[in-house]
C-alpha cells in the first residue's frame, strides 16, 4: 500500500540496512530495546521509520497505533529527515511530520515524527507516559547529546512503566518500544549499563558499504582560520571570488590578455603556490582503506604529509595536478576551469537553502558543501569524493572552574575524524584533506568525544526532571553519570532563583556553608519557570518580570537572547580584510557602501538605552522588524538574520502564550507590535537583566587591582582589562559590542563569554548608566 518514486525504489536496494528489515522488525517486536548501529549514510534514519509503518506501526486499528516518534539532536535533521521520509513514501507533510521548539507540521493523522530531542522530552512533561507513541527512536545517540541521554535514561523508566500498565490489563495502554540507533560501535553505556537497562538490549550491527578513502595529513598545523560565528558564509564568499563561475570567467579572460601580451611564456600565474596537490600526495601517501578497518584503528599509523607549507591550503589553482583532480572528479579535462557550485550548511540557514545540498549542481560544476559538523552524521550528501576536515567543531562548553558556558572551537575525537572521511567515501573512492598534521591528531585528539552531560551545566535538565517527580536526581539512570558536585550544583543554582525549596539551617541543624541547603522540592516557581522551553536563567526573568508593565519586553529579550544575537556583525568586522582577495576595485567601493550602511543601522538600533546594553541594541530591532511587517528586505538594510528574526517572532507568541495560559492576569496576550520601552520600563529592565546576571558580572579592572593603568582615563572599551566574577583571566568588551567605541563603563553584566585570542564577553549591558 506504500508507493515509491521509482528512483527512491531504485536506490533503497543499495542501503546496507534494506537487507536488515526482517532482523531488524524481528529484534523490535521481541524486544522492549534495540540497538542498531550502521555507518553513517546505510540508511538508519530514513528506512527504519518506514520498516515500521509497514509493520502498521502508527496505523489507526493496528496492535501498534500510536505514532512512530524519531528524535533527531538537531533541528536541520528533523525537518529534512521529515520531508525526506515523506517523499520517499510518497506521503504528505501531515502524515509525515516534524516538530522543533518553533515549528511544527504535526497534525491528528500524523504516523510518523521527526522531532528535536529537547521536544519530546518536554512532552514528557505534560505526559510522562508518551501515550500517543508506540515506539520512540533516539536517533545518533553516539552524539551523547545532554538531551539524548536524560532522554534514554526516563524512556528506560517509561518503558516499565507502559509495561507494568499494559500486563495488568489497564485499558488501552499498549507496551512503548524504544530503539536507539548510533553511527559508531561504542554503545557499551547503553548495551552493558545494568542500571538502565537490567536486560542488555540487543545490538543489531548493519554491515558498512564504505569504499577506500585516502587519509592526507598537512605537515604542519596552521591556526589562522576564520573563527567567528560567519565563519561559513566567509569561507563561502572566498571561494566564491576564486573559483566561482564569475571568477573564473574573470581569470580566464585576464589570462588570455596575459598570454596574448607575452606569447611564448609558458610560466603559470599560481602554479608555485604551495597548494594542494592531490596527484602528489597521493604519491606520497601511505594509503589507508578504510573498508578493511574500524573506525577506531583508523590512521594510527598513517603520516601522509602533504608537501603544504601554505596556510592557505584550500588556495589551490590550475596546474597539471588538477588535471588530474579533475579526471577523478569525472570532469572533461578541458574543463579544468569547471566552476565550483558553492552551497553552505549550517542550522542557522534558511530551511529552503539548507535544502540546496541535495541537488545536484548546475551540467559542468562541482558541488563543493561547506558545512558544520552536521554533515558529520546526521544528513549525507549524495556524491561527495573529497573531504576537507578542518579537525575542528564549535561545541557548547562549560568552564567547570570558572562556571563559564561558551562556544568554543575546539579540536575533535578521533572518532569524529574518521566519520568525516568517512563521508568521502559513500559513492565511490575518495580523499580526505585533513588541515592538520598526524601529530596533533596522534598526541591532541581525544578517542571519542566526552558526553555532553559531562561538560555543560545541567540546571536546566535538573529542573526538567523536577517537573517530571523524578526528585532524586542522583538516582537517576544517566547512560554516564554527571557527577555529584555537578549535581550539587546544579541544585544550589536553581535553589538561588528560587526553582527549588531551601530547607532551613534551624530544621537540620546544620551551620556555615552548609546551612542554606537545598531541599531538592520543586517549589511553585520552580514549577512556573520548567513550563518555558528556556534557560532557567531567563525563566525566571519572565517570571520576575510583571512589573511596569515590562513582560512583553523581557519575553522579546529572553527570545532573541535564546534564538542568539540576530545582527549580522561580520558585515562590520571583517569586510575590510576579505576585500584583500578581491582583485576588483568595483566590489572594493561597494563593501565600503555596505559597510557605512551597516554603522549607520548600528547607530540607529544602539541608541536604545541611549548606548549602554547590546540586549536593548536587540530589542530595538526586534520591535522594528515587527513595525516594519518583518520581511527579508527590513532583514537585508539592517543587517539582521531573518531566520534568526522569524525564529524570535515566533518564540515570543509561543512565550506569551504560555505566560497567559499559567499567570493569571498578565496582561501578556501576544501583540507583535510594541511601543519601545519608555525610560522607567529601560531602567526596570535593567535591573532585571542585572538580577538574572547577577553571576556574570565584570568589573573595570583599574576598579579592583591598582594596575598601572589606574588613573588612565580611557576613550574606548577597547583593550581596557575586566575582571568577571569566577574568571581568572581578563576579559574585554567584544568588539561587536555596543560598548566597543564608548568610554569603558565601571559594571556589566554580560550574556556570553567567547575564547580566541582573548576572552571575550558578550551581550553586554551596563548596570548603572552616568
Ligand atoms: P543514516 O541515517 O544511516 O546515516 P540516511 O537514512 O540518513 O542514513 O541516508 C540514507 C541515504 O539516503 C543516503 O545515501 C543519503 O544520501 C540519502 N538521502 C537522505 N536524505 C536525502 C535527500 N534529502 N535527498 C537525497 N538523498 C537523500
Ligand atoms: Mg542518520
């Protein structure tokens, strides 16, 4: 009863995990858990949601009509995988779903849905019982996203649960399976942790298709990359100058003048450069099958150093090797100037754009992807041969000491370096270019990546489980166990913003530090701010923020401060060094253009609090976006994301319409359009963003050292030392700041911390204006 496109029935034959169905569905109706593990692109994903439905999983009448629920870390693999999953199938978007925080297209006939792991687990809130499912899949659970195991840990609880119900014969309650699939071997803390699952669940291993990839190491490692949050749409914008089809029109156009000026010369411009030279390497390398191999032997012995001493490594141009390159790549070899079909990925792009990757490119192009480690795993692209691994990630990290949480570009596992490429491997054989040497990579990178739970603050997942009644927090079932001063804290955190109850030092008797010890009871507020799909931090500014009228205002900040900065700072930034690469004076006079253009709308949005808080810099645009009737036009002349601008719209109607289901009388009813905020609603704002910061504060450091600056008045922010409570370090003002070109304030407190040659702070606000 399932139709399939043609070229869909053509191409499933070939998935590794097709062959699997009939272990696979057998394991899952024998079985309350399974495992399965398969390479990344077998076709986990898209083909075990779609075993299930034939099995009448999801169906209305079936032994199993509760929907098919597939859990994806992020938001770009739900939604594709939805739409993927969907076509295949041949079904429509209400049939085949996806839900993120701000989106959704489930609806009452929904079989199956794709969702984030953050969403189901707060559906667990409302429905610890996960009724309307009969069977959950925890996608790339090698990831150990925070979310991914505080979900397996409850679902093993929910599972017994649904069971016990289901034997005693309580009515309409069916038994819930999970199955947990992961792109590596390593599932040991789930397949052999006795704690979460007393039966060890059966692992069901799909064989891999992988052919050979050839691993090159760079010599040496360069540091210079491009490290801020646009990193992507500058390494875009780079290789667009050079080897996009304008540029090499341009070139070639350029050439011939050259080649007609001085005929006979046959020395190439760039062919001495010191770039790539895949023919070369390939001579020099010891090559390394990676079919023959686990992923975890993958290159212990391999030092295919690339004769590459130019940090511009992707700064290839022609020369007889890319003839070769272009061979390989199936390219007419008079087509050595075959255009590059530049097309980036990352989850912050627009959905229609991220779809891009999975089109082929315009007759006589090569696809060249430039993406964020969610083409790792979680998406495959059709027909990638090369991989250039930068041997980097942005990770979401928490400074233990210093009680920091930053984004921090940081090195990955070795684990991580195999699946990327891995990628190059799908369709055919292929290269891998790591920008790194086989030494940092042998002493530097970890076996595997840490778990997340082991590296981030878990406040939040601590009051989540509060609201579930799962209050013995350090019983709790954790694939690997956060430890207990990680715990404690976690509790003390959410007892100072009142989430959890404070048992007082007269009833246990207990003194000094001990005496303000948390009970561990979830209290009203506790319950009111676990509601928010937000930080506790910023739950409880919503909570705290009914006064002068100010909570439509707090609800926009908590949104954009939650969505991330919308404003498109690079723009101001780095315009003036990318236009090095620019050999056209043209686009030279145009990025000046855009540049004031971009300073001029800085002004405008700062003026807000009259330049003293990069949070009200963001109100402000937020609130003329709305005026302006949103659109990509108001996004393109003042420089902000429009995905970021329609994710905090719709953030904010979600906020408001859970302050006005839960507070009575909050006068919260979602109105896009807001008046700014008059001059006491900014000063109670103030106070309000000082209280919820009240742990990230900095203070001018002539203020509380004698350095020997003291005395020295300063002009700018700029290069003036704060100390931060907890940081041992300096921090500055971040350049993109508000602050950056003003007289440094005495007290801010900030949103984000950022490490790269310097530490520093972010989504600043001063707390007493002159
Ligand atoms: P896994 O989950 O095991 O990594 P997937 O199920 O994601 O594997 O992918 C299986 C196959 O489906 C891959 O070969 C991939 O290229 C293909 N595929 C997935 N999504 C798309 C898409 N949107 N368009 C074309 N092919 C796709
Ligand atoms: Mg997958």
């Amino acid at each position: 009863h399932i139709s399939r496109p043609p070229d869909v029935v053509e191409a499933r034959i070939l998935l590794p995990i097709v062959t699997e169905e009939q272990p696979i569905m057998e394991a899952v109706l024998l079985n309350p858990v399974v495992i399965i593990c398969g390479e990344t692109g077998s076709g986990k994903t898209t083909q075990v949601p779609q075993f299930l439905y034939e099995a009448g999983f999801g169906s209305p009448g079936s032994d199993n009509p509760g929907m098919i629920g597939v859990t994806q870390p992020r938001r770009v693999a739900a939604m594709s995988m939805a739409a993927r999953v969907a076509h295949e199938m041949s079904l429509s978007s209400s049939k085949v779903s996806y839900q993120i925080r701000y989106d959704a297209t489930v609806s009452p006939s929904t079989s199956i849905k794709f969702m984030t792991d953050g969403v189901l687990l707060r559906e667990l809130a409302t429905d610890f019982l996960l009724t309307k499912y009969s069977v959950i899949i925890i996608d790339e659970a090698h990831e150990r996203s925070m979310n991914t195991d505080i979900l397996i840990g409850v679902l093993s609880r929910v599972l017994k649960l649904r069971e016990d119900m289901w034997k005693a014969g309580t009515a309409d309650v069916k038994p819930l399976r999970l199955i947990i699939m992961s792109a590596t071997l390593r599932v040991s803390d789930f397949a052999e942790n006795r704690t979460l699952f007393p039966t060890p669940p059966p692992v069901i291993n799909v064989a891999a298709r992988q052919h050979p990839v050839t691993i090159h190491f760079n010599r040496r490692t360069f540091s210079d990359y491009v490290t801020e949050a646009n990193e992507i749409t500058g390494v875009c914008r780079k290789l667009e100058a050079k080897f996009g089809a304008k540029a090499l029109e341009r070139k070639r156009r350029q050439r011939q003048a050259t080649e007609n000026a001085n005929a006979g010369d046959n020395e190439r411009e760039g062919a001495n450069d010191g770039a790539i030279r895949p023919a070369q390497a390939d001579i020099e390398a010891e090559d390394l099958d990676l079919g023959d191999h686990q992923a975890d032997d993958l290159a212990l012995d391999v030092d295919a150093d690339m004769a590459n001493e130019d940090p511009e490594a992707l700064d290839s141009d022609e020369d007889t090797e890319e003839h070769q390159l272009d061979k390989e790549l199936g390219l007419d070899s008079d087509d050595v100037d075959a255009p590059m079909h530049i097309v980036p990925l990352y989850s912050l792009l627009p959905s229609e754009k991220q779809m891009l990757v999975f089109k082929p490119p315009p007759p006589g192009s090569r696809l060249v992807v430039v993406s964020t480690n969610v083409a790792e795993t979680s998406l495959t692209i059709p027909g990638i041969r090369y991989v250039v691994d930068c041997g980097r990630a942005k990770e979401r990290r928490y400074d233990i000491a210093n009680g920091v949480q930053a984004f921090q570009v940081s090195w990955i596992s070795k684990a991580s370096a195999a699946q990327r490429a891995g990628r190059a491997g799908r369709t055919g054989p292929g290269h891998c270019y790591r920008l790194y040497s086989s030494a940092l990579y042998e002493h530097h990178f970890d076996q595997f990546s840490k778990p997340e739970i082991l590296r981030m603050p878990i406040e939040g997942v601590v009051l989540q489980m509060k609201s579930m009644h799962i209050d013995a927090v350090v019983n709790f079932p954790f694939p690997t166990p956060p430890d207990r001063a990680t715990l404690y804290k976690a509790e003390k955190v959410l007892g100072h913003l009142g989430a959890l109850g404070v048992e007082s030092s007269v009833t246990r008797g207990l003194t000094g530090a001990q005496a303000q010890s948390v009970d561990g009871q979830i209290t009203e507020l506790g319950r009111l701010m676990s509601l928010f799909p937000l930080s506790p931090r910023f739950s409880r500014m919503l909570v705290s923020g009914q006064q002068q009228g100010c909570l439509p205002y707090i609800i926009s900040i908590v949104s954009a401060l939650s969505v991330g900065d919308p404003f498109l700072h690079d723009e101001g930034l780095t315009s003036e060094r990318d236009n090095e690469d620019e050999d056209d004076a043209e686009t030279d006079g145009k990025d000046g253009t855009r540049r004031k253009a971009f300073f001029t709308t800085q002004h405008t949005h700062s003026a807000l609090g009259n330049f003293t808080s990069d949070v009200f810099r963001i109100l402000s645009v937020v609130g003329a976006y709305e005026f302006a009737g949103g659109g990509h036009k108001f996004c393109a002349q003042h420089f902000v994301r429009p995905k970021a601008m329609e994710e905090i719209h719709k953030l904010r109607a979600q906020i408001s319409n859970i302050v006005q289901a839960n507070f009575p009388g909050a006068d919260a009813g979602f109105v896009p359009k807001i008046m700014p905020p008059n001059d006491r609603q900014l000063k109670a704002l103030r106070q309000l963003l000082a209280a919820g910061f009240i742990d990230q504060v900095a203070v001018r450091k002539d203020r509380v050292e004698q350095t020997s600056s003291a005395g020295v008045k300063y002009a700018t922010s700029k290069g003036v030392p704060y100390k931060a409570l907890g940081i041992s370090e300096d921090v500055f003002i971040h350049p993109s700041s508000v602050l950056a070109n003003t007289a440094p304030p005495e007290y801010v407190v900030f949103n984000d911390v950022i490490r790269t040659n310097r530490v520093w702070i972010k989504g600043v606000t001063v707390i007493n204006p002159a």
